[in-house]
C-alpha cells in the first residue's frame, strides 16, 4: 500500500477528559491532550478516523489535518485481515504483519503509542486492543479524540511525516493482554453458559429493528446488549472510571470479568467495552473479532431478536 494511503494523522482532548498523568509511567488505557501535547514528540501517534459507509472518508480528513507527526492507518486494510466472506467484515490480521506495521512506524518495545480518532474512540480502540494482542502493553487511546485536541487549542498539521528508522518491537504473546475468543468457543460458551456475551451495537440493531450494514438483523441468542455510547459522557470522553464499573457492574451482575466476552458488528466498536472495563478496573474481558457479521453469515446458526429478557 503506498505510503500516502497508511499514514496519516490525529489529534484533541479537552480539559474535562482524561486527568493529566506523567508520562514516565506507562500509559495503558486512555490519555489526556494536554499530556499527550507535552509528550507527542516521544509516542508514535497514529490517526484511526474511519466512516464504515464511507471508507475513503478516514485518509481524507487526515490529509485535511492532524495531530503533528501522527501517521494514518486504515480499518479496512492495515489493521483488518483478508476476508472469506465468512468471517467477518474486519477480520483479525496476522499477529507478525501487525508487529510489523507498528515497527515500520518507529514503535520499540517500551515505546508508547497512542491512538485517536473523531468518533469517540470507537475506530481508535481497535489497534490499541490490535497493539495489546502482540504484547505491547504502552498503547492509550486520546481521551475525546480529535475534538478534544482543538478545543484545547492545539495546532493541526498537514505535513504527512516521513518514515523513521524502524523499531525494535517483538512479538510478546506471552505478554498479550487481550485475550480473544473464536465462533466455535462462543457457540460451545453459549451452550454452556459459562461466558456471557456483550453486543456494543444499538439498541435497534440488537434488537433486529434496524440493520444499516449486515445482511441480516438480530442479535446472537443470549447475549446482552452494552450500547458502545454509553461508555462516554456528552463530550466524547470516556465516563470516570467508578461510574463506568457501577455500570458494568449493574449489567454484568457477580460475572468475572475474564468470563465476560465483547462484540459488534465486526469487532472494532466491541473493543470499546474492553477499555471501558480496564478503565473501570475490570480487567481481562475477551473479545469476540468475528462479530456479528461473522455470526450471520451462516444461515444456520441461531438469531434472536427483541430486547434481552
């Protein structure tokens, strides 16, 4: 893919977002503009601004501008493996080619990278979970997104950076903190009940009322339904962090937290749960990457509709 078409850039936070941290401590969760205007010049930044019903629209508004030095990188190719048909409109890539990408990027082992995109985190979670599945834990995601950076007045750039040196990063799955689950296990953890599934989607798409994107409307029998707006507060922050785990907890009862597996419609929007629950300090869900548009694409499994029981 040229150059031009995966790096691109990102930028905002307000002040009512993430509280200021320093910057010599690991950053694992979400980071404030202020602290990520302090310290932009020592993390790899990369814009993850994507539109599912228009894909061009991402590329576009980062040539538009971005945070300075931040590099693009698209949903449907750079951080999304081919698709079967069959398995999802964003399917897991290979570990190693993600490794590599970050790498190409300047990322070392160590490093910090963040992520941000104008949607409230949703696209930007996926290559901070994406980063945290090789085993680079030092991944944050820009606490309001790029509105936040401009409202807190800080400059966009137009200048596409040039490629640095390549990082020494490693393929850590012994580090790997974030923990998946494929169909067969989520059919097989149905059956037993021993996982409870979570559907970041809308109501209305849950709910079979309303389906703008999959072929098919409705929800996997037995799953519960975790809008993914509702982790953030009216000016695309994330909630703090005792609102966010009363939340989860009220929804998930005495479940585990490592019992406890996310999705969407193809396993971006789904990783979005996952933060807000590190946030919250309930730490170890899973993620189900396959998503709704992989569970119905087999016209025999099982579709429920209305709202959970």
């Amino acid at each position: 893919m040229e150059y031009s078409q995966r790096f691109l850039t990102l930028t905002s936070v307000g002040a009512q977002c993430a509280p200021q941290t320093n910057l010599h401590m690991t950053i694992t969760t979400i980071i404030s503009a202020a602290d990520l205007a302090r310290e932009v010049g020592r993390c790899v930044v990369v814009d993850c601004r994507h539109d599912l019903f228009h894909p061009a629209a991402g590329l576009a508004g980062y040539r538009a501008g971005h945070i300075p030095g931040a590099f693009f990188l698209h949903q449907d190719t750079d951080l999304a493996g081919p698709r079967t048909g069959r398995n999802g409109r964003h399917p897991l890539p290979e570990r190693e080619a993600i490794r590599a990408l970050l790498a190409s990027l300047g990322l070392s082992d160590g490093g910090q990278l963040v992520a941000y995109d104008t949607s409230g985190g949703q696209m930007a979670v996926r290559l901070w979970w994406l980063a945290r599945w090789i085993g680079h834990p030092e991944v944050a995601v820009l606490d309001g997104g790029l509105a936040a950076w401009t409202r807190a007045g800080l400059e966009l750039s137009v200048e596409v950076p040039a490629l640095p040196r390549p990082g020494k990063l490693s393929l850590s799955l012994s580090l790997s903190l974030a923990p998946s689950i494929d169909l067969a296990r989520v059919q097989a953890a149905l059956a037993s009940g021993t996982t409870t599934i979570v559907d970041a989607r809308t109501a209305e798409r849950y709910r079979g009322e309303a389906e703008p994107i999959d072929p098919v409307a409705g929800h996997i029998p037995g799953a519960i339904n975790r809008p993914m707006p509702q982790n953030l507060q009216p000016d695309g922050c994330f909630k703090p962090a005792a609102e966010l785990r009363a939340e989860f907890e009220a929804l998930l009862g005495d479940v585990a937290p490592g019992s406890v597996a996310h999705h969407c419609g193809s396993g971006i929007a789904g990783c979005h749960n996952v933060l807000a629950m590190e946030i919250a300090g309930l730490r170890g869900s899973m993620l189900y990457p396959g998503s709704w548009s992989e569970w119905c694409a087999d016209p025999s499994r099982p579709i429920a509709t209305g709202a959970a029981p």
